[in-house]
C-alpha cells in the first residue's frame, strides 16, 4: 500500500503547474545553476533536467530533450536552450527568468576572475585550477549528452538506431574534422526518416 501511495504522490508531483509564487525559486536555481555552469550551459543541463523534469514535473523527457535540440540546431550560442526551457515552464516570463539567471552570476564572476587570472596567469594555484576544469568539464558535458540519448536508448523501436547515431557522431568527432552541423543534419535526416 506505501508503494501505491508514493506512486501516486509522485504522479500528482509530476503534474504539478507552474504558478507566479514559483516565479523567485525557478530564478534562484538558475541562478545556481550559472555558478556551477563550468564549461557553458550545456553542463548543467542534467541538474536542470533533475529539477524541472523530476523534481517539479513541469517538462516531461521529451519536451526537454526538443529544447535542447531545437535550441542546438539554431545558429548562435550554446545557451540558447535556457529561455526555450524557460518558456515552455512559464512562458516569457520563464524565458527572461531563465536567461538573466544562467547569465548574470557566470557573466560577472567571468569578468572579475579573467581580470584577476590574466596578471596571474603563471602562478602556480592559477595553472593548477585551470588544469583541474578540463576534466570536470569533460565529466559534465558527458553527462549531459547521456542525459539526452537516455529517452531515445531506453525506447526499444529506436534503440539501435539511436545508438548507431551516437557511436557515428562520436567516432566523427573523434577522427575526422567534420563539422558538427553535418552531424545534426545525419540526426535530422535519420529522425525523420523514423529510425530514431
């Protein structure tokens, strides 16, 4: 009987509507977020992920995971994905709160700490921290593209094209100098075609 009722606790989670007094903590969370965006937006993507999909049920997997590839798939910053989530929670609104969230807190402290870094540049604390990103950064950003080839792996009509798809993406990064957007025009095409 516990178990039914945490289901269905959860499931009355999960559609859970976003209203204006959730206005001021969707902003703190991007907030945060900013601070801990190391290597661009991108590598927060699972936190937001975790807190808009299962933590507050506002976007489902795949409303998420269009975001990010509609956002991806448009010319222009990496972050653009931001406000698109934001908008699908709480429309406009939930745009701006999203963007000036994600921007301000990263914006600021990049300008101090470049300012800071750049006299700095040969110390050895200043070498050591930049050294200590990279593989941070490369942990995020690997999870975040888990984080969205998870729905598509998990569907069985799709899973071995999906994983297809990566493992060609991946070995196209890794040994040829082929530029991501013939890659995002291969999931495109594949996409439409059904395979995935």
């Amino acid at each position: 009987m516990g178990a039914l009722a945490h289901r269905e606790d959860r499931a009355h989670a999960m559609t859970s509507a976003f209203v204006l007094a959730d206005l001021p903590d969707f902003f703190l969370r991007f907030l945060m977020l900013s601070l801990l965006s190391i290597g661009g937006a991108m590598s927060t993507a699972p936190e937001m992920h975790r807190y808009l999909v299962g933590q507050r049920g506002w976007l489902e997997d795949a409303e998420f995971t269009t975001a990010i590839a509609l956002a991806q798939a448009a010319p222009g910053p990496n972050v653009l994905f931001v406000p698109v989530l934001g908008f699908q929670v709480a429309g406009w609104l939930g745009a701006a709160a999203a963007l000036v969230g994600i921007l301000l807190p990263s914006t600021l402290l990049s300008l101090g700490v470049s300012r800071w870094g750049s006299k700095r540049r040969e110390t050895p604390g200043v070498r050591a921290f930049t050294a200590g990103l990279a593989p941070m950064t490369i942990a995020l950003l690997f999870t975040a593209g888990w984080l969205l080839a998870l729905p598509f792996v998990r569907e069985p009509d799709h899973r071995l094209g999906a994983i297809a798809l990566i493992a060609l993406t991946v070995w196209a990064m890794l040994a040829t100098r082929l530029a991501p957007i013939w890659l995002i025009a291969v999931g495109a095409a594949v996409g439409a075609m059904g395979w995935v």
